[in-house]
C-alpha cells in the first residue's frame, strides 16, 4: 500500500507498505509532550493507486483514538551535544523513515510515525532502527560527504529510506526537506526508473513515479491527485489529434450502406490468388478480366501465393493495404505528389506518356477504390481536395489550390486583389513537359487575349479548370467508370469533400488516447498490468509511422475509421483492438489481422517488449497462420 500524507509546511510524505499513526510535536525536536499520547490511527485504509481513475493522496482518514500510545512512539530527549543531535536525528530516520521539524517550529507539525503493523511495539525494535540507520549511513558515506559540500554552518543532512535528502539546522534543532542552499525541496538521491523512450517533458505540476510492483503511475500536484494513464496521452503533438467524431457522418454512412444492393445469383465468395512480388500485376489481371462485375461484391477470399492462412477479413485489409501503395507510387506514372508534400498525390497528367495503357489501369484503379468502399475497407493514400471535389461533381476554388500549389496559389490570389494589366497575361498558359514547352488555350483564341481588371476572376477561373480537371479529364472519367461498377456515384453525393476522403482513406494520425480508450484486454491482462503499460507506453514513444505500422501489422490496415477506433471491423463485424496474454518472454509478438488481436507475451521490462514488438513489426511480411 502506498499512501500519501501532509509533513510538516505543505511537504508530502511516502510510506510504502507501511501503516501510519499521527502525533502532534510542538517543538519537532524537543521532548515529546505527555498531552499527545493519543495518536491519530488510519481505520479506513485505501489503496492511493487503486483501479479508480484517481484518489486523492491527502485521503480522508476515519481516525480512531488509540489510549496507550506512549508504547508506540519514539522519545527524544533533550541534549547539549552536537553529536546527540545526529544520533537524535538518526533514531529518528531509522524509526520514522522521514525528517521531522522544518524551517521553523513556531507552529506544531505533524510526526509521521511508521510501523510495519499495528502490533509492532517500535520501542522494542531498537535493533532494528540501528540495523536501518548503519545502512543507510554506510551506503551512502561517500555520496553524502560530496552532497554536504556549502551546507551552511552548524547544517548536515541524511538520507530517508525513502531515498530523498533531509536538512538539519543543529542550530535550531529543526530539520526539513528544503535545502538551504538553494531553497527548494530536496529530489531522490537515487533517481526512479529511467525508461528507454522519448516522450518529454511531463506537463507541469505532474511527476511520474514507480509503484512498489514496478508499475508507473503519475501524482498532478496541481491537483493533488494521482492516475495510472500518462498525461502526455493529452496533449496531441505527442499522442496525435483527437478524433474528429461526426454524427452526420455516421448517419449519412448508414444510409449509403442501405442504398448499395447485395448481388443475387452469384457465389458466396470471390478468391483472389495473388504473388506478393507482383501483386500490382497480378490483381490487375484478376479485377479486369473477371466475368461479372457483381463477384466483385461477394465476399473477399484472398490468398498469398505459399502462405498459410485462412482469410476472414484481415488479408483482405492487408491486400488493399499493399496494392495501395503500389497503384499510387509515382514510379508508375499513373500519379504524382503534390508540389506541397511528399504523401498528397494528384493524378499525373502525362500518365499516358508513362503507360500507353493507362486508362485502363485508372478504370482498375476506381474499381478498387469502389471495392473498398463498398467492402468497408481503406485504401492507404491520401488525395488533393480538388481529386474528392471531382468524384463529386463539384467546383473547384482558388481556395483549393492553395494546400496544392501555394506558389500557384498566391500568385492567382495577386491577379485577384490587384489590377494584372501591366504583367502581359493573356487566356493561355505554358506548360514544360519532359523537357518541352506547350502552350495550352484557356478559351478560344486565348492567345490573343489580354488579362485585365474586368476579366481576371474568368481568368482565374480557367486556371483552376484547367490545372485541376481539363488536364486529367480522361483519367478521372476512367476512375469514376470504375467507381461506379461497386459505388453508384449518386450515393456517394450525400457525403462532402472531406467526409468523402474519410470514407475511401479513413484517418492519417493515430490518436493513441482513444486507441487506448477503445482496446479489450484478455488473459490475465488489464488496463493496469505492468506489461500493458509498458506496451502504451512504447505506442507513445512511437512516431505516427511507426504506430501506423503497428496498426496495420495487428488489423491489416494502418488507416483508422472515421469515428475512430470503436469503429474497427473484424471478420464477424465490430471488432475492437484486443490484446491478449500469450506465450513466454522468448516469443516475439503475434497477430490475428481478422479478429484485430494482438498476442503479446509477458515480458520482463520494458526495454525487452519494445526491442521484440518492433522486430515482429518490421518482420511481419508474410502471413504464418494461426496458431
């Protein structure tokens, strides 16, 4: 048990697995006053780190008056020598395990008196109150007399079982945990547990500690209260944003669901045998040349040439995984990066000089695109506003541009605020191609027409038709041909831009608070086990990356649903995160992608389980089968 209770000017005390009794010392160092033979027991002991939320760690006692206290107390006489004093001083840390007194005695402060039950008579224990003081002397000889370096005259100071640094004004005959030489509170001789991540800084106020059974939890002094969750789980630079939940978004998601029919007369199943070598290939072949389109609405059975697996759900989710990344890679020409980024993709206009058969593979490429959608499932890319603006039929703005093409952005924006008269602009733009400058004309004629105060927003409207749809008009009606085959594109119309992208893309940061929030534990796991912290813990350490990685090695996908994690799907419908306890600390982790369940063993620190989850992450090519 590990309770918190108030010394002294404010100070905070620890007793691990100890009882308390109170008593009132007017002096701090004088002897003791008969008066205060009643001593405050604790009846209602409470555990400072239970399964709740948080408890405060002044808690509230239901004190019963114990009448012999004299047997349970330690007495201090009065005595002239400096080195009585110290021993005092050392009667009193071995008996009581912190300092008593404190800056001043003008009012009475509170004696913390530590027992290890209720029983234990401490005046009878004078062996063992030596035994605790010559260890801690002798432990600690060498670091002390370097630490007593500027102490100022007739001041020493000790160690607590505690492990924190007391101050002793011999002058006074007071002690406290302030250092006079620097006036602030005195820290751990032996810091706590350091683990091996990179999270910052706690939020101010807030200090982590180690429980008795290696578990970490977290004190807010601001608050004076304590919890075993990780405040930094708050802040969103570190664990990600929280997500955008949306009501309308969950209706109008249920109702397209209504709206798109099962097929009728078709088999229960459409297996798809692919190489992982060439599953753009290869899956290209199987999607295109499939008799019917309506097959491609019955259940997916996916199988990875030479590997074990039964597919309920979770290679699927890896197959749209995978062949996302390669039907978007720009090596192939097909799309491009936006001029802001490196992960944003457009569709390349000059796909058809990179891939005679390019239409086709846009029109294979919307058919997955549909097959996801209508599947449940995400595709692993992220397009430019206007692309989603487009699968809806709607017009694209100069405000469009600007998370596209700043440059192009702010320049159109000039034209729009300012008279273009004197820059010899007219309805035509230029164009470098391979090496090659086209000229392209915006409206009949356009060369020989200037861009003036009267006609700029039609220019500038041009522009924006031009560079996002005229451009790539051929392969975006591919796209939508494609689409349509799973997904009538009048239903997805209920939805806007943004919820659109959520839909086919899902979310891009991970949010480890609610990932966190929405995870089941089996075994004999628990949201408090030590293991489960540590395995937190390391997702908190973990780059967005990195726990997109993770995401997609356990769920088969590293997008996350719109709502959220609560959202996850399995093979038999929602299916949270779990974490299940399993094997021995040799084993490196497991996954079952179609229950969304990580078998994770019970390893022995915290080091070790990040070292293993990684190289399972990094390792997880390839599907081993159940066990």
């Amino acid at each position: 048990m590990s309770m918190y209770l108030h010394a002294g000017q404010g100070e905070s005390v620890r007793s691990d697995g100890f009882e308390l009794d109170q008593q009132g010392d007017s002096d701090g160092h004088q002897q003791l006053e008969s008066t205060q033979n009643n001593l405050n027991v604790i009846s209602n002991r409470q555990s400072l780190l239970s399964d709740a939320n948080s408890e405060r760690y002044d808690s509230d006692y239901n004190a019963s008056i114990e009448s012999n206290a004299s047997s349970h107390r330690a007495s201090i006489g009065s005595h002239d020598s400096e080195d009585e004093c110290e021993e005092c001083q050392h009667r009193l840390q071995g008996v009581l395990g912190s300092p008593v007194g404190g800056p001043n005695n003008s009012n009475p402060e509170l004696l913390i008196v530590l027992r290890r039950n209720e029983n234990e008579d401490l005046t009878d224990n004078s062996s063992t109150t030596d035994s605790r003081r010559n260890s801690v002397t002798s432990t600690n000889s060498v670091s002390q007399s370097n630490a007593q370096e500027g102490l100022p005259s007739g001041w020493s100071m000790q160690l607590a079982p505690n492990g924190r640094w007391f101050f002793i004004d011999h002058n006074e005959r007071t002690t406290s945990w302030i250092d006079p030489r620097t006036g602030r509170p005195s820290a751990p001789a032996v810091p706590s547990r350091k683990l091996d991540d990179d999270l910052g800084a706690l939020p101010e106020g807030w200090e982590e500690r180690v429980h008795s059974d290696g578990r970490i939890f977290f004190i807010d002094h601001n608050t004076r209260t304590t919890q075993w969750e990780d405040p930094r789980l708050s802040n969103p630079q570190i664990a990600g944003p929280a997500v955008p939940y949306s009501r309308d978004y969950k209706r109008k998601y249920e109702f397209m669901k209504t709206q798109l029919k099962k097929p009728t007369n078709v088999p229960n199943k459409f297996e798809i045998k692919i190489r992982r070598k060439s599953i753009l290939e290869d899956s290209y072949r199987a999607i295109t040349t499939v008799p019917r389109v309506d097959l491609l609405k019955t259940k997916l059975w996916i199988e990875f040439e030479s590997e074990v697996g039964l597919d309920y759900g979770g290679l699927a989710r890896e197959w749209f995984y995978l062949l996302s990344k390669e039907m978007f890679n720009p090596y192939y020409g097909l799309f491009e990066y936006s001029a802001m980024d490196n992960y944003t993709l457009q569709i390349n206009p000059f796909s058809g000089m990179c891939n005679e058969e390019h239409l086709n593979y846009f029109k294979f490429i919307g058919r997955i695109a549909g097959m996801a959608v209508y599947h449940g499932k995400l595709l692993d890319a992220f397009f430019i506003r206007p692309f989603y603006k487009m699968m809806l039929g709607k017009p694209i703005d100069l405000k469009d541009m600007e998370a596209v093409d700043s440059e192009y952005y702010k320049s159109l924006l000039w034209i729009k605020e300012n008279d273009p008269q004197g820059l010899d602009l007219t309805f035509a733009v230029d164009e470098d191609s391979f090496g090659h400058t086209m000229q392209y004309e915006l409206k009949p004629d356009g060369v020989n027409i200037p861009v003036d105060n009267h006609n700029k927003d039609e220019y500038i409207n041009c522009v924006i038709k031009w560079r996002f749809v005229e451009r790539v008009q051929d392969q975006m009606n591919g796209f939508l041909e494609g689409f349509s085959d799973l997904v009538p594109l009048n239903v997805i119309k209920i939805f806007d831009e943004n919820e659109l992208e959520l839909l086919m893309c899902g979310i891009q940061n991970v949010d480890v608070k609610d990932w966190k929030q929405n995870t089941l534990y089996k075994g004999d796991y628990h949201g408090n086990h030590i293991v489960i912290q540590w395995f937190w813990r390391v997702v908190l350490s973990f780059s967005n990356e990195m726990r997109s990685r993770l995401l997609q090695f356990v769920t088969g996908t590293s997008r996350v649903p719109m709502n959220g994690f609560k959202e996850l799907y399995g093979s038999n419908g929602p299916q949270l995160f779990t974490i299940e306890k399993w094997g021995s600390p040799d084993n490196y982790p497991r996954a079952h992608t179609c229950f969304n369940r990580l078998d994770l063993p019970p390893y022995d620190s915290y080091q070790r389980l990040r070292e293993k989850l990684i190289q399972a992450i990094e390792g997880s090519q390839g599907f081993a089968g159940v066990d």
